[in-house]
C-alpha cells in the first residue's frame, strides 16, 4: 500500500452557507491522503497517483462554490477515485480558515473518509 499526501493547500474560496460568504470568499485549507495498492514496483510517474493532478483537481472544485463542505470533500473523493481505480481510501480535510462567526479564533471543517 502506497500513500500520496497533498497537505495544507491554500486557497480562496467562496464555499458556505450564508450570503455573505459568496459575496467575500474566505481562505481554506486542504489536505488530501491517498491509499493505493500499485500491484508492482513503483518504477515510473505512470504507475503511481500524479499529485500534480491530484493538486489540479482539487482546485477546480475549489475554484466553483458550494454551500456544505461535506458535499465538497466527497465530490473531490469521488473525482479523485474516477482517476485510478487502484485507489483503496481517501481522507480529505477541508478547514475554513476564517469562519464568519463573531469573536471566533480558530477554523472550522470537516474531515470525509471513504473506502473503495
């Protein structure tokens, strides 16, 4: 079993709920782990997941928004498996990084796990 990592992505984005959140954007955070049983010898970029467009993938998504990041990180899940069906799981954290909450310090996400 082999795993690709894509932690702390930055991007700005205009995911959630509330109104104003797709009028500002705000800054998100995203990692991506990648469980894959490559069957043979990892020899070649062809034989492995290309986190080149791992990374591709994941910004389109976060480039169109949505209104609950659930639905975001298991449409990202679903996408990324259609690249390889070698894929076993995927973990995916998405951190908004600046909620719109008053007096909040933090950030606030969801963590989506699923097996294939």
């Amino acid at each position: 079993m082999v795993t690709i990592h894509l932690h702390n992505l930055q991007f700005f984005a205009h995911h959630g709920l509330h109104d104003e959140e797709a009028i500002t954007g705000t800054d998100f955070s995203v990692s991506v782990d990648i469980f894959f049983d490559p069957g043979e010898k990892i020899t070649s970029i062809h034989q492995t997941i290309n986190y080149t467009e791992v990374y591709q993938l994941v910004e389109r998504y976060m480039s169109h928004p949505v209104a609950l990041l659930e639905m975001l990180a298991e449409n990202i899940c679903d996408a990324i498996y259609s690249m390889d069906k070698r894929i076993k799981n995927i973990n995916i954290s998405i951190n908004k990084l600046h909620p719109p909450i008053s007096n909040f310090i933090g950030s606030v996400g969801v963590t989506f796990h699923k097996a294939y």
